[in-house]
C-alpha cells in the first residue's frame, strides 16, 4: 500500500487494495538513541514491510524543577518552543524518512502526559508501579499537580507538531492511566483528560492520530471523545473486544486482532494466523479494521512472521 492509500484508509475508511497493519517491538540494549536507533529502524523496517511504521522515543521527559511533593508541580514550566532534549528524536525521524523513502508512512511515539511526568520523575519503565510519584502525588493534591500537567501537555504539543516537521504523517499517543485499578475515573476525567484531549486537538490537524490506550483492564469509554483517526488497546487483556471498539468509536479505525504477549501470533501455524485475519476482517469489516497487535511485541519476535502478516495484508 502506499501512503495515500493507507492515509485514505485510516482516515476516510476509503477500501481500495489492500489493509494496512503495524507492529513494533523495542530495540536490543544499545539501539535506543542516535544513529544505532535510525539504523535498527530502517533494518525493520527493511525485513517486516510493515504498511504502518511507528518510530520507537527513548527521550524522555525532564522538568525544570525537582519534585518532591505534589505542590512542587505547580512550579513546572514548558518553553514556547520544542525543548533541545528532542532534537536526537526529532533528528531520528528526519533521518528515517530521508533513507525510508517518502512513501513510508511513520508515526512518531508520543509518550502520554502522565507516563511523561513519571518519565521525568522515576525513570522510564516505573509507570507500571501504582505506587510511583505521579500516581501518588495526583491522588494526594489532585489540584495543584493538574498545573503541572498543562505545562507537560504543552511540551508534548510542541513535540507532536514537530515531529511532523521532522518527516512524519503521524503520531501515536500512547495514553497512561486509565487502568481501572488506578484513578477513579472521576479523577482521570477531571485533571487528565482535558490536557489530553488538547494536545490531540491541537495534533489532529496536521497529521493522523492513533491513540493507544495502554496496559491492562483501560476504562475504555472514556477516550471516545479524544481527537483521533485510529484507536489501539490491550483487548486481549480487558473486557473490551474489537466490536466494543467499533460501537466507542464511531467512524474511527481500529487497530488490533492480536495478543501481544502469547498466543496465535507467536505459536500458531501460517495458515491458522492468515485464516484469524480473514475472521478478523470478515467480523470488523474492510474499512475499519487495520491488522496489528494489543501493544508492542517482544524484542526477539520473528520478524518473518510479520513480514508474512505484512505481505497477506497488502494483497486482502
């Protein structure tokens, strides 16, 4: 498929040949950043063909300020300009687009407002802990962290459009936070979903959004309003399937068919995994559904597996 297509496709619904797919996975230790990261890029993308290419972001978030309390969110501030701690990633996706081609079609990874803050704050890899100060701090002095966040969301607004500039069609906004198990959906929908739903606005009119609700058990409902072309989650791992995605998301395209942690995709036979997207379609309907996976899939996943999906895809 090439870009216009799958532009078509995601945005429209407009079903011509072919259903674009994506699937990602993190890169070995020593890949992250720089030019070992353009170059892993570029040898996936060179062995899975997949239609839709998401570049990995190991740059996380910092602050201008230590915190320690919830009242110190209160002192974060954001420029009027993308900050410099980017310029790698931003460099990256410009150097990808230049040695992809320009019929790639890439999406630039977003990091979510709240899993940025704990970026800035516990590290990369401790969103998870329910226990982590981000978490901790907006259930102890919701009101004064919320300040915080609209600065962060202004970064990351400033981010989203820049990776534009740099070469991509699109972002994707991996969202954290929803899990049943940690806000009240009451306290997410008042402090983090306005700053959410802004920095998608703000995006959304230059380039297409996928929205990926990530981790297990997402309220999912509340994220059918935000501003975006495609919706992924862990329906593997909720109580939504792909057709309550289909009824949340009106006219949006939805992104998944497998689990990303085990089952048909990793020890299911070729013909097993082609005849579970034919029923996935058949069920969804062209249009609609894009092939892909819950979330990102293990480093060392065979590649000529997606390549095969990727390949079957492009010709339905």
């Amino acid at each position: 498929m090439n870009k216009k297509e799958i532009y078509d496709y995601i945005v429209s619904g407009k079903s011509g040949s072919g259903i674009p797919c994506g699937f990602w996975t993190h890169f070995p230790k020593g890949c992250e950043r720089g030019t070992a990261s353009v170059n892993a890029h570029l040898e996936y993308y060179k062995d899975t063909h997949v239609p839709l290419y998401k570049m990995m972001n190991e740059h996380p978030l910092q602050l201008n300020c230590a915190i320690s309390r919830p009242e110190d969110w209160q002192d974060v501030r954001s420029d009027d300009r993308c900050p410099a701690y980017y310029d790698e990633f931003l460099d990256e996706i410009a150097r990808f687009r230049a040695e992809a081609g320009k019929d790639a079609f890439i999406l630039a990874t977003i990091h979510g407002v709240l899993v940025s803050a704990c970026h800035a704050t516990d590290g990369m890899g401790r969103f998870p802990d329910l226990n982590n100060t981000i978490t901790r701090h907006l259930k102890e002095n919701p009101a004064a962290v919320s300040q915080g966040l609209k600065e962060i969301g202004r970064t990351l607004a400033l981010l989203s459009s820049e990776c534009i500039k740099a070469g991509a069609d699109g972002l994707y906004y991996a969202a954290l936070g929803a899990e049943e198990e940690r806000f009240t959906e009451a306290l997410y929908t008042e402090y983090v979903k306005p700053v959410e739903k802004e920095i998608l606005q703000s995006a959304i009119s230059e380039g297409v959004v996928v929205l990926h609700v990530c981790k297990d058990n997402p309220r999912l409902p509340m994220f059918a309003d935000y501003p975006c072309h495609m919706v992924n989650w862990a329906e593997h791992s909720s109580s939504y399937t792909l057709e309550d995605g289909v009824r949340i998301f009106p006219g949006k395209c939805i992104l998944g068919g497998f689990d990303n942690k085990g089952g048909l995709i990793f020890d299911g036979s070729d013909d097993d995994v082609l005849k579970h997207i034919d029923g996935v379609v058949s069920r969804i309907g062209k249009g609609r559904i894009a092939i892909g996976a819950d979330c990102t899939l293990p480093t060392d996943f065979n590649l000529s597996r997606i390549r095969m999906i990727s390949d079957y895809c492009c010709s339905l």
